[in-house]
C-alpha cells in the first residue's frame, strides 16, 4: 500500500468541499475570441505555505484539489495583508473576460462563473459595508450587483480580509448553487490572492471558468 504524500501546511480531509461539484458536460460554440490580458504577478507558493511548483495532481475546480486550493486563499497574502492594484486590475480582467465570452458563446455557464466572481469578492469584504445586508438573494442572479463588487474590491486595497472574514468567504463557498458559480467564487479568493498563474488558470481560461478539459476546435 502506498502512502500518498502531501505538503506541509496544506489541510487535508474535505474540510472545504461542500458537495460533489462535478465537470459539466460542455462544448462551446466557437474558438474563443475573447482575450484575457493580464498584469505579470509575484506570487510565489512559499506565500500560502504551498509547494514553489504547483503539484501536477493540483487542478483548479477539482473536487481533490479543493483543500489545497482553498488553503492558498486562507493561509496565503489575503491573511497578511491588502490587495495591491495588479490583482485588482487581474480580478477586473477576469471579471470581463468572463462576460464577453458569455456574450460570444451564450453559454450560461459563463455567466454564473461571473456571479461567483461577484460572490467571492463581496464575501472577503462585507463586513465592511456599512449599508449592504446581503441574503441568500446573492446567489440568484444581480443578487450581487457590480457594484457592490466595486466596492469591495475598493475595501480590499485598505483593508487586509480578517480570518473572520476568510472563513466567511470559505463558508459561502459551500452554497454555491453549481460548479461554474463555484468555481467563479473560489477564482476569486485566488485571483485576489495573486494566486490564479500558481494554479495554471491562465493557461486555459475556458477550463478554469467552466470545466472545459480542452478548447474548441475551429470548423
């Protein structure tokens, strides 16, 4: 029997995933027109306690990579400090990328991977908003307007997001009412985090946003 090694530091066990969270069976309209542009980042693993190279086995939106995935987000920069301007700028980046290829492939997956974006923004930081009551409307769609994702990403570059708050986003990860809106709400503690090159979700964006193993081919 071999023992399956894993890193220091990195919580085992299930602990984060909620449910099941199966790949969608998805084929895309077209070859993705849409670029997504973003700034360089210095995310390092060392940074959430993380192995320097990203473990092969490690796969964004994996049902067995969620632990780890959701360790980079509560161990990582977002426990030790502010949001700086270029994940900022990346989560705006996603955020838009994402609803152009809603627009270009009318894939509704696109667009609940875009209210998870929302969702995992507005969670880090809410507890700052003085005039926003969210309820369970934020997982309805506009239950989380853009604007109220402005704002926290606002907040974010002033204010480090407490544990309090990190457990929050971590608990409201768990309602999440299906695997693109989750993996939008996980992409974002990552995105902020600086952590989405680490986990190889700029090499295949339609994959990250939707559990697209492979991109379309031309016809």
């Amino acid at each position: 029997m071999t023992q399956q090694r894993h890193p220091v530091g990195i919580p085992t066990g299930g602990q984060f995933a909620a449910t099941n969270h199966a790949e969608p069976d998805i084929a895309l309209d077209s070859v993705s027109a849409a670029r997504l542009i973003l700034p360089d980042d210095s995310f390092l693993g060392q940074h959430a306690r993380c192995p320097e190279t990203r473990p092969a086995e490690w796969v964004f939106g994996q049902d067995d990579s969620i632990d780890a995935a959701v360790g980079t987000v509560m161990d990582g920069p977002l426990s030790r400090g502010v949001v700086n301007a270029q994940r900022r700028s990346a989560f705006h980046a996603w955020h838009d990328w994402a609803m152009t290829r809603a627009l270009e492939t009318r894939d509704p997956a696109f667009d609940d991977f875009v209210m998870g974006l929302r969702t995992g923004a507005t969670s880090l930081y809410e507890r700052r908003m003085d005039h926003y009551k969210p309820s369970l409307d934020r997982f309805k769609h506009g239950g989380t307007p853009v604007y109220v994702a402005d704002h926290a990403l606002q907040i974010s570059g002033t204010k480090r997001a407490s544990l309090e708050d990190r457990e929050h986003w971590r608990k409201l990860l768990k309602r999440t009412p299906n695997e693109a809106w989750h993996r939008g709400h996980l992409a974002a503690g990552l995105v902020l985090s600086g952590a989405d090159a680490y986990w190889g979700m700029r090499d295949t964006p339609d994959a990250a946003a939707i559990g697209v193993a492979t991109p379309p081919s031309a016809e």
